[in-house]
C-alpha cells in the first residue's frame, strides 16, 4: 500500500512537473513577443510588453479604452482603429463591425493581441480618460432598489467632463464573487463639480456590481472610477428637447439640466418619467426646483400602475402614451430627443417619436443595457 | 484488440461508433458551436487534431509510465492533465508560427480542452487495448467522424433558421431533437463492422 501512496505521488509530481516546465519554458519562448512599440494617433509612442490584449496593453499605459464586458468580447465598446500590425480580423471580431468599420480598419481592441509594433488612432478625447481614486461620501436610498452614491475624488482629485458621460465603477471581490468587474454608471452630478461624482446605482438582482454596491460599499470605502466616457451629450437645436427616462436613466438627465441651468437656454424642454408605482420615484424635489428655476422646463412623471393608497392624480400609462399625446400636440421636425434607461423603454419610445416626425438624426440615446 | 487494422478502425470511429452521435461525447461543444457552418468546421479541425495529438500523448504515457507502474487507475487525472498542458502548448505554438491557421483553428484550442470526447477517445483506446497506430487510427477517425458531425448539425441549424420553429423548441431544443434523428441515421451504418 504505502509504495503504491509513494509511486503515485512521484508520478503525478513527475508528470506535472514536467509539463509544468515545458509550460513555462513556451511562455517564456513562445508566447514572449518582447518589447512592442504603439504608435498612437502619429504623434505619441507607447513601449509596451507583447502578447497582452491591445485593450489592457493601452490600459498599463494609462490609455483607457471604454469596456464594459471587461474584455470578454461582448460589449464592442474597445473599438479603435487600428492601421498597422494588428494581423488579420478574428472570428470573435465579426459579428460586433459593420462592413463600413473593417473597411476603415476598426478593431475590437481586447481581441487583438500586441505582438508587433502597433499603429492605432483614437479619439483624442480617451487620453482624458484617467483612474480615480475616491472615497465614498455619502451613500442615500432614492427608491427602495435604487442609491445615489456620492464619489470624493482623491486622486487626481478633479475630473472634467460633459454633462450625459459616464464613469466605469470597478468592484472589488466579494463573498462568493472572485473576480473585479467594470460596470458603466452615468454620472448624476454637475460638471461644475468637479471634485465629487454622483452615481445613482439601481439594483439588478443577482448583478455583480450592483449587489456589491448596494450590499457590501459603506461610507468612507474606497473605490476606484475610470471615465469619463460615453457621447451622450446636449447637441445643438432650435426646436423643443423632449427628455425620456426611467429609473437610473434619471441620473445623466440631472447633470444635463443642471447644464442647462447655468446656460439659462430659451428652448422648451419637456421631461418624461417613466415609472410603475409611487415608491418608484425619487428627486421630486430637485425637479420642482429645475421647473423654477428653468424658464420652458416641465417635469412629467407617469405611472403605469399606480396602487390605490399612492392616490395618484398624474399622468397614468407607460411612458410612451404621455409622449405620443405630447408630440401629437407640438411641432416635431426640429425637436431634439434624448433618452436614457433600459432598452425596451428607450427603443419603444424611440418608435413612438419617429412615429410622430421627429427627424431620427436628432434623438439620442444611451441604453443602460 | 490485436487483430483489427487501423483502416477499419479509423472508419468505424467515423461511421459505425461515431463517438458523438453513438457515445454522445463531446456534446456541449456541439450545441453551442454548431450555429455557424464556418466555426463548425474550424471547431471540427480542432477537435481532430487535437484528438489525434492527444491519443498519441496519453498512450505512451500510459504503456510506458502508468500501466509499468501498476498505476492504471491514474488514468483520468493523468490523461486530463495531459491534454490540458498540450492543448495549452499547441496553442501557444500555432499562434506564434501561424497566423491563418491560429484563425481557423487556434482560437478554438482553449474551447475543447474539456471537451469530454478528448477523453473519451483516450480512455477508449486504453480500455480496448489498442496499439500505438490503431490509437493514432481511432483518434482521427474519432475526431473526423466528430467533425462530420458537427458540420451536418451547423448546415441543418443554418437552413433551419429561416424556418419557422415552435417557440418553445427553439435553440437548443430542436437542436437536441434533431441530434437524435442525426443518431438514428447513423444506425445505419452499424451493419458494416462492429468496434467497443
Ligand atoms: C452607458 C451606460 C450607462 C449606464 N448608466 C447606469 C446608471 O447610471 N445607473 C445604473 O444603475 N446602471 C447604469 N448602467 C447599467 C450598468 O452599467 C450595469 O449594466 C448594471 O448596473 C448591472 O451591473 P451588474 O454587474 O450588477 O449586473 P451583471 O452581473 O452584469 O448582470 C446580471 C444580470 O442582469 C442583467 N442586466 C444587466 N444590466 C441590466 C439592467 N440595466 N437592467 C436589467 N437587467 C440587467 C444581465 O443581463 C445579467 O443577466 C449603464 C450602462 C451603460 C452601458
Ligand atoms: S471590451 Fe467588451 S468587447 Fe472588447
């Protein structure tokens, strides 16, 4: 018995053993691609190690691509063009590029690997992408699934950014949860303030990021941000701004007006809310307060399914029936759109302000999906 | 097992013992990559050679460490452990020297490294006690009949979407069902030559 204990642990040593070594002697041989350079935009040059993903070889450089699947190929947020040394297109590529995207060189950046010197364009605008460091300020109940958290950037301790980005929180490992993700949250705050960010962060049941924020983040933690991201923004226009959001989607609307606050604009601008019961909505207050204070601002939350004790006296219906009464009774062709929250909302309510002539080149969106 | 030639075997791990759709081996793979006939193929390619490389690999270390050691019943950790570590070098290897053939087949490599019809295949060949060059013989034809298999599946699959399917059955329902039949197709075959 015991020289059969002893054989069997020499030979499962001596089998690991070796493979171990001939596994690290390929890495070291084969899977080593030395140093590689990245040329960015013809002007700055990166000296990176090889055989990383493009996506975190840009990211230990401090050049943040957005990603919000963290690489798994899913999200197709990492795209950036890639003019030389890129090797030929991935079968995990296909499916995220156009036609018009491969022809102009356009690459999902976690797929492709640095394994020869790199040539790249990105927009100018991701060199202003860094990492925060913060520190929680202040976490508050807005509904009964939904948080505001208020970020106190330590370092760099000011962010800039336009009004309807968002900001990628990173979560830390927690109970049976291994791993760190990067989830996209708008930011809620004004861009005048630029030491704090607020993320209003809504409870997906069993998300990754969401339960630890809602579960595991205190007061005073810290976390890190990366951002800003994102072009969802305020566009020039002479017609009327029609605003739809529901839930979180609140968030990047408040940074919006309060942009528009301080440019004190003279358009009309008309705020649809979407939500099923009372306990649903939340910022009541501020948005009385933008209705002061912005000339033209109508604030218009509905209920789909109102209960009997919230003795509701709004509007009643999906969102989409306010809306389509709404557009029916103005003048659509030089309205701008702007929506935010979940897919099925924004596209539903998408349809609806086509419907109604608005031009579709004037509605813009980001789905929180 | 001394007797049969390789040629037979090779052809009855194609037809008559087709390790998918007579042992059910290697399942997962083929529901999930048989959408596309063009990742089929590369997933098939994949599976045959590393089927083959594999077979080879885990015989020697079998007749000439585990069985000489009396150590036989290490056969499924050891055999695992084997093709994990060379689906890793292969990988690594292709991707370096080949870029056309890292399209095609290398980014499949870390898919199928616990595809259990790998397994299979090698606990088959040891079971059944077959030499070196019957193994190599069974693992291609293995690999080759598994290839068929999932190239038939994705160019059904790919016909069939344009079809209409019952809600209830679609995706991985009707592609169940339609494994079955593709089965019992392959019963017909079974007249030919018999191998366990
Ligand atoms: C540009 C952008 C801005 C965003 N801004 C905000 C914001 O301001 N506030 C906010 O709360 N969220 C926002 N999101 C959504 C957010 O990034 C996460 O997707 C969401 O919080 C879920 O993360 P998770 O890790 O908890 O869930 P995961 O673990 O990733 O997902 C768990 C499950 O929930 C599903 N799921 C993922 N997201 C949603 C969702 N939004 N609704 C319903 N089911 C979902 C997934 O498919 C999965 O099955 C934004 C997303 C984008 C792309
Ligand atoms: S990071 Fe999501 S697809 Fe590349």
């Amino acid at each position: 018995m015991t020289v059969l204990i002893l054989k069997t642990i020499f030979l499962i040593t001596a089998i690991n053993g070796v493979l171990a070594v001939l596994l690290v002697i390929a890495e070291r041989y084969l899977a080593n691609y030395g140093e590689c350079k990245i040329q960015i935009n013809d002007q700055k040059e990166i000296q990176v190690n090889g055989g990383t993903s493009l996506l975190s070889a840009l990211s230990s450089q401090k050049i943040f691509l957005p990603s919000a699947c963290g690489g798994r190929g899913t999200c197709a947020y990492c795209k950036c063009k890639v003019q030389n040394g890129a090797g030929p297109l991935l079968p995990t590529e296909v499916p995220f590029l156009t036609q018009t995207e491969i022809e102009s060189q356009i690459r999902l950046s976690c797929q492709v690997k640095v394994k020869q010197d790199l040539q790249i364009s990105i927009p100018e605008a991701l060199f202003a992408i860094q990492k925060f460091d913060s520190e929680i300020e202040l976490i508050q109940d807005l509904t009964y699934d939904i948080k505001l958290i208020r970020l106190k950037l330590l370092e760099p301790d000011h962010i800039q950014f336009k009004a309807g980005q968002y900001v990628q929180l990173v979560s830390q490992p927690y109970g049976k949860v291994k791993g760190s993700v990067q989830r996209a949250y708008s930011i809620a705050s004004p861009t005048y303030e630029t030491g704090i960010v607020d993320l209003m962060i809504r409870l997906v049941p069993e998300g990754i990021c969401t339960t630890w924020v809602h579960e595991v983040l205190k007061e005073k933690d810290h976390v890190q941000i990366i951002g800003p991201m994102g072009d969802f923004k305020m566009h020039e226009g002479e017609g009327e701004i029609i605003m739809v959001a529901g839930g979180s989607g609140m968030a990047p609307m408040v940074s919006l007006l309060s942009d528009i606050l301080c440019k004190s604009g003279q358009r009309k601008i008309t705020y649809f809310f979407g939500a099923v019961t009372k306990r649903d909505l939340f910022f009541l207050d501020e948005m009385a307060e933008f209705e002061r204070k912005i000339p033209n601002f109508t604030f218009v939350p509905a209920l789909s399914d109102p209960q009997p004790d919230d003795g509701w006296k709004g509007t009643t219906g999906l969102i989409t029936v306010p809306l389509a009464n709404y557009l029916s009774s103005i003048q659509t062709d030089k309205a701008q759109g702007y929506l935010c929250g979940s897919p099925g909302m924004i596209h539903a309510c998408i349809s609806v302000m086509k419907e109604k002539g608005m031009p579709g080149d004037q509605i813009f969106f980001d789905p929180f999906g | 097992m001394e007797g049969l030639s390789p040629w037979v075997l090779f052809f009855a791990a194609i037809f008559t013992g087709n390790i998918l759709l007579t042992y059910f081996l290697g399942m997962c793979s083929f529901l999930s990559v048989s959408k596309q006939l063009k990742t089929a193929f590369g997933l098939g390619l994949a599976v045959t050679f590393v089927l083959t490389i594999t077979a080879a690999l885990n015989w020697l270390v079998y007749w000439y460490l585990l069985d000489p050691l009396g150590l036989e019943y290490l056969r499924y950790i050891v055999f695992i452990v084997v093709i994990a570590a060379s689906v890793q070098l292969l990988e690594m290897f292709i991707e370096r020297y080949s870029e056309s053939l890292y399209i095609n087949l290398g980014i499949f490599l870390p898919l199928i490294t616990v595809n259990c019809a790998i397994l299979g295949v090698s606990l088959f060949m040891v079971i059944r006690k077959y030499t070196f060059i019957q193994s190599v013989a069974f693992g291609v034809g293995s690999g080759i009949g598994w290839l068929i298999a999932i190239v038939a599946m994705a160019g059904i699959r790919e016909r069939i979407n344009e079809k209409k399917i019952p809600a209830a059955l679609q995706g991985p329902g009707i592609a169940l069902i339609i494994s079955g039949i593709m089965a019992m197709a392959f019963i017909g075959f079974s007249g030919m030559v018999q191998i366990q």
